[in-house]
C-alpha cells in the first residue's frame, strides 16, 4: 500500500500512533524529494530558527474580510494534499511524508500593546524565522498569526514552510484564495497530487545515470567555488544583506535580442555572466555554482498550476577558458542537459566531484526565476494590502534574476561582511561586458570580460593608488622599518590574539632569524618560502627574508592542493620555512619536510 517509501511495520505503528485521528486520518505515506531532504537536514542542523520558514505579512481592512480569507485558505487547504502534509523523522528509518485527510489551519490571535512599539513590527520580532521554528509533525506546516493594529485593520502573519512549497506554490495559493473569495472555487482546475513528483524522482533516471553525467561534469573539479572565500553552507540567513535593482530597459532588449540570435535563453546568459563574478570572487576560471531548477518543466500536465516543492538545487559548472561566444553555447548546452537530470540528489551531485569530502563543492547560487503575477498584484483593489515577506537560504552568496518577460530584475544576497549592491553591481557590470563583446567581438575570451562598475574601478585603480605623502623611495620596505623602530622602540607593532611584539622586539627578533637564514646560504634574490599559520612568527619571517636579502615567496597553507604546486613549480624555492600546518599540508602534496626544531 506504500509504494512510494520503505518503512517497516514498527515504523508505521509510530506515524498512526502521532497523526491526529489515527489510520483513519492518513491519507498516503511517501518519502522526501531529494530537496526536501536537504531542507530537512538544514532545519535539524538548526540550533535556533529555521533558514526555510517563509514569512509574508499581509493587512485586512476589516475582521470579517479577513475571516473570510482565512475561510478561503481552508478550502485550497482542502483541495492540495501537500497543504495537508506533515513530515516525520524521528524514530523512524527513513523520514516520510504523511498526508492527513483533513488538516485545519492553525490560527494564532494575539492582543498586542502599541507601547511596545508598532504591531507590525512585534509580530515581525515574534516570528522572525531566524530565532523561530514549527513543529513539523503538525500539518498544515502552513501557520497563521493575526492581531489588530491601532487603525482598526487586522495583520495576518503566514508562515510556510519551504518543505511543503515553493515560489510558485505561494502564488498559486494567492491565486485559488482570491477564487474562492469571489466564489469562484468551481472554477479551478484539478488539484495534482505531489505524489506524482515523488513517483517522477524516483523513476525518470536510476542513481547509475545521476552518478555517470555528473562525474563526467565534475570528476576533474578538485578545488571549490568559494567567492570571497566564504565556505559556511550550513548557515542560517541571519547576518545577510540583501539588495534589489532593476536592470535598465536598453540592457534587457540587448540580451534579448543576443539570445535570439544565438538561440539560447536569457536565462543563459545570465548563468554565465553570473559565473564571471563567481570566477573573479573566487580567482578560478572553472566555476561551479548551484542553480534552482524549476521542476516543473517535465513534471507532467497542470504541473505549472501544481502546489509543492517542485523545485531542486544542482551544481552547474561553468568554464570560462574559451571565446565569449562559445562559452555562451557551452553554458545553454549544460543547462539543457541538467534538465534531464533536475530530480537528482544534491548529495550525489557533489559526491561526484574530486573536491575532498567535507569541504563544500561550491557556496554561491543563482535563481533564475519566470515570474508570475505576485501576490501584491492579485490583491489589488480587495481590501487587503500585502506587506511583504522574505524568503531565506543557507547559501552565503545568492542571487536571484526575475524574469518578467519584457524586464529583468536581480536580488543579491550576501553574508556580511560583503555587500550586496556591491554584488548586483559586479552582476549589472558583467552582463553590460557580455553583450558588448556578443555584439563587437564574439570572438575575444571570455575571461577578459570585466565585472567591476566604473566607479569601483576608478577607486581601485586611481583614487586607492594616489600616494599623498612622500616617503624615501630609494629605501627598502625593512630599512623603513628600522628607521622606525629607532623612532619608536616602545611603540606596540604588532597585536595577533593575546600577542603583541613592540618594534623593537620585532627588529631584534627578526634580525637574529636574519643571520639565521645567511648561515643557511640565503643571499641577495634567494627565494624563501614561507608556509605558515596567520601569527607574529609571519610577520617576523618576512622580515628576517628581506634583511638577508631574499625574496619571500607567500604560500598559504589553506589553498587547495593544485595551487600550492604551481606556486612551488613556478618559484621553486631554495629554503622553505614552515610550521606544523605547513608542514602536514605540504607533505600532503609530496614536499618532503623535516622535523621542526626550535620555535
């Protein structure tokens, strides 16, 4: 009777025995999508909050006009067996999908002093996801939270879960609410069970044809994507910055019409101009990035009108090595054949890649969304105002493109530190290079395309190299140095944790570690790596390099394995100094290292 998932009698004992009315109540058991699952293991990785809760605020101008939406809301409830859908995990060998036969929306009223501040603002605080979470055993994982505000009107607060729906779905909520408040409901199409996409996953390809395209994608991909060096994929949403812009009109037809031409989808072009800024955060010209695939496509009829998470993440690779032209190809080509595989696990994806277990295969994301009308837009003229909402991701470095058909649009969302306008224009600038080279020079490389915005590169290459105080430039940086620690012997120069060196410290340090290397046989031009941990001890190493008049060569032990042996077949040092961690990672790469002595 459970096609769709293999769970023992014990285990189904233990859902009966947790769903509401028992047997009785259940309506079908199946297991998780692949995203699903990734969805799940990040909320149980949560320590606090959820990354994928869904809010949207919306204000009603009169009770009753929001009684009757919640009313609405019940019936599409009704109508989708995905609304009525609970998730269950623990003690059971496998998490499973249960769907009741009837699920009432919870409703939360609450009374809310205006003392505390704005009542839209407290519900915000109250169930901000990131330090807020549902129990997902209770179905619907859809959850309401209403309270009057001070002019009368009412705000609802919803709350959906990412398992049990996507972008699509909350506008096909929209849409079938709105029906039913006309009395329209008999109008509607009929419901498509999510079923059938979990019965899709798990027929359309076998794991042995997953696993043969993306090793042949990815086998020879043995260092990460990681813009900005940023690696946390477990992260929660919180300390994200997040940017909007509109692309000009002109810069929308031009894309157009070069996609056209070369019979390809916007949405490659942008995949690839999107890599370019991956490949320029990250310095490597082979790129991998995540891309959120619609689902949809190959789904069946009335999948498009379909409720659920239809959606799935995959790793795409991008190589810019070649002309602009055919990197553009090369891209439409990949995504096309990442279609065929759009319901494979994300976990199998990057297994198959030479990136080291553990270490994530790549950290940014692009969306690349066809908009439908929003739920602003279907609102319009009801008496209910929508207030916005906000959907999350544990990526740290995401954009999102909304194609509305005749304009574009891009969101940045990005980790602080990093700016996120700073991201949309990196985004803006290497589209607005692409198609001028599409339109010019199909044939120059795509990676002398330029991502940063006239202003960052006139700060970057003018107004940062404008040296406005004259300094001894026939003297060496170490000379300097002494010069100053002459000046200022007591001064601190240094500060690394609870460490700190004073300038004479550090001249006296690094000029006994200067001999040191003399005796050694470093001379003028003597190349001299150094492979160490961020301490005191690098910064006295450069030094003591510089006084006995070698060249230091800068080997950071954290780089990927490929790095470290170009910059030691390049520079092919005479003299390696390291520490512990330089010691382990350069033996990983076949360097043989003594013992270490001394500090």
């Amino acid at each position: 009777m459970l096609p769709l998932i293999s769970l023992s009698q014990t285990d189904i004992d233990h859902i009966v025995q947790h769903v509401p009315g028992g047997v009785s109540n259940i309506q079908d058991i199946y297991a998780l999508s692949p995203l699903q699952e990734g969805i799940l293991f990040h909320h149980l990785l949560a320590t606090e909050g959820d990354p994928y809760l869904l809010i949207s605020l919306l204000a009603f101008d009169t009770r009753q006009l929001l009684d009757k939406y919640i009313k609405a809301v019940q019936m599409v409830v009704n109508r989708h067996d995905i609304l009525r859908t609970a998730i269950f995990h623990e003690n059971l060998s496998t998490p499973a999908q249960v769907v009741r036969r009837q699920a009432s929306l919870s409703v939360t009223e609450l009374e809310l002093d205006p003392s505390d501040g704005l009542i839209v603002d407290q519900l915000k605080q109250r169930l901000d996801p990131r330090q807020h979470h549902i129990d997902l055993t209770q179905a619907p994982l859809l959850r309401f939270t209403i309270a009057q505000d001070t002019d009368g009107r009412w705000i609802l607060v919803e709350l959906l879960h990412h398992l049990i729906g996507d972008h699509s779905t909350l506008e096909v909520i929209s849409i079938e609410t709105k029906a039913f408040m006309d009395d329209l409901g008999h109008t509607l199409p009929a419901p498509q069970p999510f079923r059938n996409l979990i019965a899709q996953s798990r027929s359309s390809h076998s794991q042995d044809d997953h696993e043969k395209y993306f090793k042949e994608m990815l086998m020879d991909i043995d260092t990460p994507s990681l813009p900005f060096g940023l690696k946390d994929v477990h992260g929660q949403g919180d300390n994200v910055t997040t940017t909007y812009q509109s692309l000009p009109q002109e810069l929308n037809d031009r894309l157009r019409r070069q996609a056209k031409q070369l019979g390809v989808s916007v949405a490659s072009l942008c995949h690839l101009a999107w890599a370019q800024v991956i490949s320029r955060t990250s310095g490597e010209n082979r790129v991998v990035f995540g891309t959120v695939l619609f689902g949809r496509m190959n789904s069946g009829q009335g999948s498009d009108s379909a409720m659920g998470l239809f959606i799935n993440s995959l790793p795409l690779r991008v190589d810019l090595t070649g002309t602009v032209r055919k990197s553009v190809l090369q891209t439409h080509e990949r995504l096309a054949s990442l279609l065929e595989h759009e319901h494979a696990s994300l976990v199998l994806a990057q297994r198959c890649s030479g990136v080291p277990q553990g270490t994530p295969l790549f950290s940014a994301m692009l969306n690349y969304r066809h908009n439908t009308p929003s739920s602003s837009a279907i609102l319009v003229d009801t008496g209910i105002e929508y207030l916005g909402g906000h959907e999350r991701t544990n990526y740290p470095f995401t954009l999102s493109v909304d194609d509305y058909g005749v304009s574009l649009g891009i969101t940045a969302e990005v980790v602080q530190p990093f700016s996120s306008i700073q991201v949309c224009g990196y985004m803006h600038r290497a589209l607005e290079s692409m198609v001028s080279a599409l339109e010019h020079a199909p044939d120059m490389m795509t990676h002398g395309l330029n991502i940063l915005p006239e202003i960052e590169q006139e700060l970057m290459l003018q107004t940062w190299n404008k040296t406005q105080k004259n300094y001894p430039a026939d003297l060496c940086i170490h000379y300097l140095f002494e010069q100053q620690a002459k000046q200022t012997p007591e001064a601190t120069a240094l500060v690394f944790n609870n460490q700190s060196l004073t300038y004479a410290e550090l001249n006296e340090r690094a000029n006994r570690f200067a001999h040191h290397l003399i005796g050694l046989g470093v001379q003028p031009d003597s190349r001299v790596a150094i492979c160490v941990n961020r301490s005191l001890a690098v910064i006295v190493g450069l030094l003591a390099i510089l006084k006995a008049g070698g060249a230091y060569v800068p080997i950071d032990p954290t780089n990927p394995k490929d790095r470290l042996e170009s910059i030691l077949g390049n520079s092919l040092p005479t003299i390696m100094l390291i520490d512990t961690t330089g010691r382990s990672m350069l033996q990983e790469i076949g360097v043989l290292c003594p013992s270490l002595k001394g500090n």
